[in-house]
C-alpha cells in the first residue's frame, strides 16, 4: 500500500498538476511577478492550428508504425 500512495504522489500528481496549469498563460514573465493569466483552452486551439505539430504527430505515427512493424516480423 505505501508503495501505491508513493507512486500515485510521484506519477499521478506531476499529471494532474501540468493538465492544471496548461490553461494558464504561463511566461517566464507572469511567472516572475508571481500571476498568471488564466486562458482556458486558447493553449490547446493553438497547438492543434499550428501546422508544425500535425506534421510532427504524422511523423510519429508513420514510424511507430514502421518500427512496430519492422520489429514485429
């Protein structure tokens, strides 16, 4: 059981914490003055209209795809 509190502390809350403060405007300069604007969901709308990170998540699948079935043979 201790085991179990340790990894929920050392895995789980890092997650939960980062899901947390993904929807707050958090530069190196509202972090400085110790405030950071909450934004919502404008972090998310702008890494899904950037074209750069669909093209990096078509990278990655074509080779998850081409290792797995490279090794898998």
């Amino acid at each position: 059981m201790p085991a179990l509190i340790f990894m929920v502390a050392m895995i789980g809350f890092p997650i939960l914490y980062n899901f947390y403060i993904s929807f707050f405007d958090m530069t190196a300069q509202s972090v400085g003055m110790g405030h950071a604007e909450f934004i919502g969901l404008k972090n998310y709308e702008a890494i899904f209209s950037d074209p750069t990170m669909w093209k990096a998540i078509k990278n990655y699948i074509f080779y998850y795809d081409f290792l797995y079935l490279y090794f898998s043979l």
